[in-house]
C-alpha cells in the first residue's frame, strides 16, 4: 500500500490550495483517510477525516476553512484548503485508516493516529502573510 500527496505549494495569507492523495493498494470506499499536518517545532495535529461512507470530521482550528471530499473511482481524496492563514504553514500528510470499513465511535478517536496503518510523504504548504 502506498499514498501519495501532492499539491502543496506557497501560497498567500487569504489564497487556497488543494490537496490530493492517491492511494495504490487501497480502495477509499473501503478504508476511512485522514489529513495530519505538522508545522515547524510543534508535533502532528489531526486536520480531517473522511470516513469510507464519506462521513467527514475536521478539527476545530480548521472548520469551515477546510474541506475534504473524496473520488473512490480514482482512489483519490482531496484536502480543499481555502482563507489561508500563515498559521496553517505546515507539512500535510494523509493517512488511511488501519482497519476496513472503521467507524470512530466518538468524533474525538477520528483524530487517534495509532488508527491509521499507513501513511503518505507528506507535502509542504507555506502560507506567507
């Protein structure tokens, strides 16, 4: 199993970017996948998830900025990132969950990274103000 994420870039306090992940050897309408980013000295936060029945959760520093969606027919889920702040400077990665078909029995375990199995490269977003 492999993801890889690209779209990352620089971009401008207020701008927007997106995301992808393309997972080879898992099927998203299968597994739930996540977005975790880490921003330079501080440890990785959870962003967002997208269930494999397409239930999404966002972390509350993100709401209503951010958007995950998802195309199983291309095995791909996007991180759409609008009303950038510097403070979302960081290094994204995507996650899939570690177990099929996975339901976090409260919103807060959506965020639990020992759930997820593997993980993506990471892409670089830097948001100058």
């Amino acid at each position: 199993v492999q993801l890889q994420a690209s779209g990352g870039g620089l971009v401008q306090a207020g701008g927007s970017l997106r995301l992808s992940c393309t997972s080879s050897g898992v099927a998203f309408n299968t597994y739930g996948m996540a977005w975790f980013r880490q921003a330079p000295r501080k440890e990785r936060e959870f962003v967002g998830r997208i269930s494999w029945r397409g239930r999404v959760y966002y972390a509350d520093s993100v709401k209503e900025r951010f958007t995950i969606s998802k195309d199983n027919t291309k095995n791909t889920v996007y991180l759409q990132m609008d009303s950038l702040k510097p403070e979302d400077t960081a290094i994204y990665y995507c996650a899939v969950d570690r177990h099929p078909q996975y339901n976090p029995s409260r919103p807060e375990y959506a965020g639990y990274e020992q759930q997820y199995g593997v993980w993506g490269q990471g892409t670089l977003v830097t948001v100058s103000s």
